[in-house]
C-alpha cells in the first residue's frame, strides 16, 4: 500500500463543561497577546526544540488552552526558551513568556496535587 506520509488522525472530544478553563485565563492575564494565537503553527515550524525533539508549541499551547494538562510539563521542558518563535509569530504572541508562565502554572498544579 503507497505510504503517502500522513494518517487520519483518531477523533476525539474535549468536555468543555468539565475542562479548567481558568488556569489559561491567569496565565493570558500574565500573557495578553496569548489569546492573539491563530493556532498557523509558524512557531513549531521554526522551533529549535523541534528540530531534536517531536516538541509541538502550536499542539501543547491548545491542550493547554482547553485544560488538558496530561503529561505537558514533561512537554514544555524540551522548550529552551531560546526565542526563535517569537520572532516568526504572525500576530506577535510573546511566546517565550507564554511558555515561561503555562510552565510555572503546571508546576503549581503538580505542586498543589502532591500537597492534598
Ligand atoms: S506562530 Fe504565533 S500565531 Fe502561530 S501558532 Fe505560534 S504562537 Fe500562535
Ligand atoms: S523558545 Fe522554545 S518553543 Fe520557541 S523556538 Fe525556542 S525551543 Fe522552540
């Protein structure tokens, strides 16, 4: 069978009654032109982390955004914060202190969950 070097990816939905939508909201109140992002993926394209790694900015920043946190602290760590995605961003999100603040975040939730 020709491997045309794409697949369909499996169907799934996000519970929006249910996600915590508010852990984004204080990390775009830190960050405000991270509501700015039209999810184009430039900054992935670029990312420098991309390039050793299958780390995907665009992909975690809309788990993130949607509440789904599962496993994207181990993510955000392959980012270097080295800023070459800021500089490709079409609508000028701050994307290295986005990345700053949704890890600071994360290690709260990690930090609030060992400590209950
Ligand atoms: S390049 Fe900018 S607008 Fe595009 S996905 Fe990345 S952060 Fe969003
Ligand atoms: S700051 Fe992080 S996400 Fe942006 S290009 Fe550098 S390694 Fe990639």
């Amino acid at each position: 069978m020709t491997n045309w070097g794409f697949h369909i990816a499996k169907s799934r939905i996000i519970d929006m009654d249910t996600a915590d939508l508010g852990v984004y909201r204080k990390v775009a109140a830190k960050v405000p032109s991270a509501k700015l992002c039209l999810m184009c993926g430039a900054c992935t394209a670029s990312c420098t982390a991309r390039n050793h790694t299958p780390f995907n900015l665009r992909k975690n920043h809309l788990l993130f955004r949607h509440g789904q946190f599962k496993g994207l602290a181990k993510e955000f760590d392959k980012c270097m914060l080295c800023g070459k995605c800021r500089l490709v961003c079409p609508r000028g999100v701050n994307t290295r202190a986005l990345i700053y603040n949704m890890r600071m975040a994360l290690d709260n939730l990690n930090y609030t969950r060992i400590k209950k």
